[in-house]
C-alpha cells in the first residue's frame, strides 16, 4: 500500500502562503498535460491561487513539459533562459518568483534540471502533482531545488480535489477527463513508458463522479483522456474490470451530456466491444484517432507496435463497416533507423488506402534511453525531411477533400470559442473539425446545426439552420 497523503487542506494552511496569489501555467504536448494543468489549477485554488495568462505578474510559474521529441525537451530549456531575467527583475523589486517545472521532462530529468537550469525551484513529474502545497511549502522554507519524481500515479488521482463548480463553470461546454495514464507497450522510439510509468486505470466510480461533476457545471463534451486510453480496465467497485466500451455505455446514460470522445487509442486494444460502442452509442463521436505510424510492417516490428499494416487496415475496415462515416485520424513517424525507400512507400500506400480526415506527421527523432536510439542505419535528415514533405502533401490533399466533402451538408456543431471577427462563434463538428459561423452572443455555449457552405484546410465555415439533415 502507499503512504496516504495529507489532506489538501491541510497542507495548503501550513504551506501558509498568502492569498491573492497569481499562478501562470505554461502547457507543452499532450492533451493529458492540458488536463493535469488544470487539476493543478485546482490544487492550487485553496491555497489562494488564481490563473493568470501574464508570467510577468506571476508569483508561480509552472512549465508543464513534454519529452516526446528532442524539439520538445530543448523548448523548456530556451523558456527557462528568458525566465531567469523575468525573474531577477522580480528579485531587484524584492518579489519572489517561484518556478515548477512539472511533466515528462521533470520526471525524465529531475536533477539534470537543477542542474543545467539553477533558477528552478521545484521539480516534479506526473505522479506528483497533488503534493504541490507541500513543494511550495518546502520551496518557500528556503530549501533550493526541490524534486519530486515519485510514482504511482494512483496517490494522485486520489488526492486532487473534484473540480470546483465555479472553476468548470468557467472552463465552458467541453472538458478533458484523464481515465487511465502510464503505457506498458514500449515502443522502441518512445519515451512515455518512462515518464508516465506504467499503465494505470482510475476506478470506475471516480471516473463517473468526475464527469457528473462536470456536466453539472454545465459542460456538453467530455474527451476521455490515456496514454492508451482503450487499454481502459477500471475496478468497477464489485471487483471486476470495467472496459472502456462500457465506460462509455454508462457515460452516455448521463442527461446533459451530449459528446463523447476519447483518446489515444493503440490498434491492439480495439477489442470488440469498443468497435460496437461506435455503430451503438449515439453520443459516442465519429472521430477515431488511432495512431498507425508506419505503413512497412517489417518497420512496424523494428518500433515494436505489436500491429501490422494488414490487421490495422482491416481493423479500420471493421470499425467502419458499423459506422461508415468515421473519421480517421493518426500519427506517422518517418525516418525510424532502417527505413527504406520502399518502407516509406508503403506508408504512403497505407495513407491512401485508409484515407485520413487529419493526421500529426513527425521525423523519427532519438530520445536516449529508448531502444531504437542504439539502432544501426539512421536516415539522413535530408532524407527525413524529404520523406515528411511528401507524406504531408497527401495528408493535407486528404485532410482538405474530406473538409470539402463536408460542404452542403448539416451538422450539429457545438461553439464553445468566440472568433477573431466581430459576432463570430466557433465550435466543433463531430468529426472534429472548427466550424465558423456569424451568430449572436446568445447562441455562444449552444450546440446548433450548421450547413457547411465552405471547407478549407483546417475549418469549414457555414450558416446556422434549424433542422439537420
Ligand atoms: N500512445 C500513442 C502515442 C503517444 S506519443 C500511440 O501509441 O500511438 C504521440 C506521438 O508522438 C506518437 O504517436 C508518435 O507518432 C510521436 N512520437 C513519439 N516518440 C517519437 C519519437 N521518438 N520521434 C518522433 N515521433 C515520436
Ligand atoms: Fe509510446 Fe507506444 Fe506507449 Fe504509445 S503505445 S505511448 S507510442 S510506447
Ligand atoms: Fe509529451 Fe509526456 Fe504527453 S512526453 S506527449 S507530455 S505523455
């Protein structure tokens, strides 16, 4: 059993930080960071924080860092540099400035950090956030360069707070809900199953409670959040595995809410029940994303996906034969070490088979402590470059046909952000894509139907209507 935590409450008094503090959060990578940021927000409220979106008005600065790419782990290290003359400005006027540096690059690097970036004062990976009062305690204590990697992520789950009402109010119509975290899967480019720790499911019942408590405030879509969300088997309460399939049966059973998603998925962890949970939930979104990476299975095997080309396609022919309008989504990495001419070609070849609706594309890039950073045969990085260039022309003419294909029809679209223009609504398909629309502020929050009357590359436009098609 792990140590219980001290009750929030508790540590906030004794941490006794004054109220009417400011907290900037900066959130790099996956959508599970964006959740964390904010349960972090939430941890954060009782001790007398409150977000701001200005770092130079900030008494705590949380970077929130992903390690996926090399690009990724460098950008902190460049933030860090123009923190440290935010902060000693703040120290010349006798203010304090704490910074955190939270997620995967806490959690990969923990002292290194201290180290190559001496201004920090707290690092602390995914499994610790809810211990945050006490690090700042510890900070403000004078005691320099805190770190906290810890697992398991269980404790963490346990202790955040439910959200506040107010606070979700605040968030709007649509909200992230992390179900399960950490990867067993260890594919041999990836850094995850290190940071994140191993596969972890919440239990059923505090999964549900959350997403009551956001429907309650108000919010019509929940995104159900993983690491290999469909890996999803929660303890049920009666000691039994509940899947994600069924998480979702039970979600859509709840009033007011009316989207489901969920993400990411692996192509191993399709089980059968989930393929149904697409052609029988209605509220369940036609929107997959279900990373392939590549289309050679010889180079499938080197990154130790545990798929082929052959059963992920056949796989997509399952899914869509229940609910044919689908929209497929993926990653691919190109120029994994050992990837011919010919490898690539068939990722190519995969790409027009499946026929994506978007897609994230990335050069293989080596992160230490991975398997395939040893490996022999590295592609040259012009050849990589090239390699991408090429994948995403035919990705982007897919994304673009599928956007176009849209045009004439009526979809339900939930806007849940304001334009740049004057009385513009934006909101979401159920395909995922941005929808613009000229609406009075009323409509703001409101779920209407909207016939699309252009598609571009990356949103659709139309006109609110009142019947859908
Ligand atoms: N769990 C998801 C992916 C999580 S990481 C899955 O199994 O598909 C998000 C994406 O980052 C991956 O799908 C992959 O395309 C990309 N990625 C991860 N490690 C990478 C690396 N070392 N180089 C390039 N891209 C990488
Ligand atoms: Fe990384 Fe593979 Fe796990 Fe996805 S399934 S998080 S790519 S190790
Ligand atoms: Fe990045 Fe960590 Fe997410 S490495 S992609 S923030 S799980």
């Amino acid at each position: 059993m792990s140590k219980q935590p001290e009750p929030l409450e508790k540590l906030a008094e004794t941490a006794s930080i004054k109220a009417d503090k400011k907290v900037f959060i900066k959130t790099y990578g996956c959508q599970m960071n964006v959740y964390d940021s904010t349960r972090m927000s939430d941890v954060l409220t009782p001790m007398g924080y409150g977000e701001t979106s200005a770092p130079d008005d900030a008494d705590l600065i949380i970077l929130n860092t992903c390690h996926i790419r090399e690009k990724a782990a460098e950008k902190v290290y460049s933030d860090l540099g123009r923190l440290r003359i935010l902060k000693s400005k703040r120290a010349a006027k006798g203010e304090n400035m704490v910074i955190g540096v939270a997620g995967c690059v806490a959690q990969a690097e923990g002292e290194e950090i201290l180290r190559r970036a001496p201004i920090v004062d707290m690092v602390f990976g995914p499994g610790a956030y809810h211990k945050l009062p006490d690090l700042i305690k510890r900070s403000h204590n004078g005691g320099r360069g805190v770190v906290d990697t810890d697992f398991p992520i269980e404790d963490k789950f346990e202790s955040l707070p439910v959200p506040e009402k107010k606070k979700t109010l605040a968030r709007g119509k649509t909200a992230f809900l992390s179900v399960q975290e950490g990867c067993d899967k260890f594919c041999t480019f990836c850094v995850v199953p290190y940071t994140r720790g191993a596969e972890y499911s919440r239990p059923f019942r505090q999964v549900l409670d959350e997403a009551h408590a956001l429907v309650d405030a108000g919010v019509q879509e929940i995104t159900l959040l993983g690491q290999n969300v469909n890996a999803y088997h929660g303890e049920d309460g009666a000691g039994n595995d509940a899947s994600l399939a069924r998480l979702i049966h039970t979600l859509a059973d709840i009033d007011g809410l009316s989207r489901i998603r969920y993400v990411t998925s692996h192509p191993r962890d399709m089980t059968d029940d989930l393929i149904d949970a697409h052609s029988e939930v209605d509220k369940l979104m036609p929107y997959l994303h279900l990373p392939v990476q590549a289309g050679s299975t010889r180079i499938l095997q080197a990154m130790n996906r545990q798929h082929t080309a052959e059963s992920y396609v056949r796989l997509v022919e399952r899914i869509r034969a229940g609910r044919p309008d689908l929209a497929m989504s993926s990653d691919f990495i190109v120029g994994f070490p050992g990837e011919t001419e010919a490898d690539f070609q068939a990722t190519l070849d995969i790409v027009k088979e499946i026929k994506y609706a978007q897609a994230y594309s990335f050069k293989y890039s080596p992160r230490s402590g991975t398997p395939a950073a040893s490996h022999e045969n590295p592609v040259p990085e012009e050849v990589m470059v090239e390699r991408l260039k090429r994948l995403q022309t035919v990705l982007n003419e897919q994304q673009v046909a599928f956007n176009k294909s849209c045009i004439g029809k009526t979809l339900p679209v939930l806007l849940d952000r304001r334009g740049k223009r004057e009385g513009q609504l934006v909101g979401r398909s159920p395909y995922l894509q941005s929808v613009y629309i000229q609406a009075p502020d009323e409509a703001f929050g409101e779920m209407v139907n909207v016939e699309i009357e252009t598609g571009m590359a990356n949103s659709l436009t139309g006109r609110r209507v009142l019947e859908t098609t």
